[in-house]
C-alpha cells in the first residue's frame, strides 16, 4: 500500500520530544490562514476535525488530516513532513522550540496510484 504521508528521522524526533511533554498528538493541514498550507501539530483533541476534512494517514502514530479543499490539489502527491529551523506564525506546539514543520512533496508514479492508501472522511 502507497502511503499518502510519510515523516522524515528528523521530524520523527521532534515528534517523540513533543509526545513526551504534550502526550498524544494530531496533525492537520488547511490552506488557510497563518502559514497557509503548513502542517500544524495540535495535542490530540485540540483542533476538531469536521466533514471539512479527511483524515490522510499517520506519521509516527500521530493521525495526519487535510483540509478537504486543500487535499483536491495535493491528491497526486505523496508528502514527507520534515522539520527546519525558524519559526512559523501558526499555534503548532514546536513553534515555540524556533523549528516549523513543512511538506516537502513528489508525484505518484502511476503504479503507486494504483496501491494508494484511502482517505477516511471526517464526518
């Protein structure tokens, strides 16, 4: 199976050092406001999914949603979050360490698409 979301060792790290001081965490993705289309890490819970959204897969057991609009333009390609330094103007719990997480992205090959993983609805 294809996945749709895949997380870099670095960003894995910073993960594993937020769920220890945070516990269980969430991923989403609008294209929206504060840093448009960066990924954002809420405590799980803490941001509420809707029928707005579809959940895309997990990284490093963090459940990893989208925005459904923002999904329609990225449904072609497979996205690796990593972490870089400088911070972002977004509530994602590793603003405040001076690091941002960000997408970086690639397009399926045909014989991936043919194996992706499904979305799951958030309704």
């Amino acid at each position: 199976m294809t996945k749709r979301v895949l997380v870099s060792p670095a960003a894995e790290k910073v993960i594993a050092d937020l769920k220890e001081k945070f516990g269980p965490l969430m991923f989403h993705q609008s294209g929206g406001c504060c840093d448009g289309s960066q990924p954002m890490c809420f405590e799980k819970g803490e941001f509420k999914v809707g029928g707005s959204d579809v959940k895309i897969g997990t990284i490093a057991d963090c459940e990893f949603f989208m925005s459904r609009d923002q999904f329609e333009y990225w449904k072609h390609t497979q996205l690796t979050i990593d972490i870089t330094p400088g911070r972002g103007s977004s509530f994602s719990l590793e603003i405040p360490m001076g690091l941002r997480f960000i997408v970086h992205s690639r397009l399926y090959t045909e014989a991936e698409m043919l194996a992706i993983e499904p979305i799951e609805d958030c309704l």
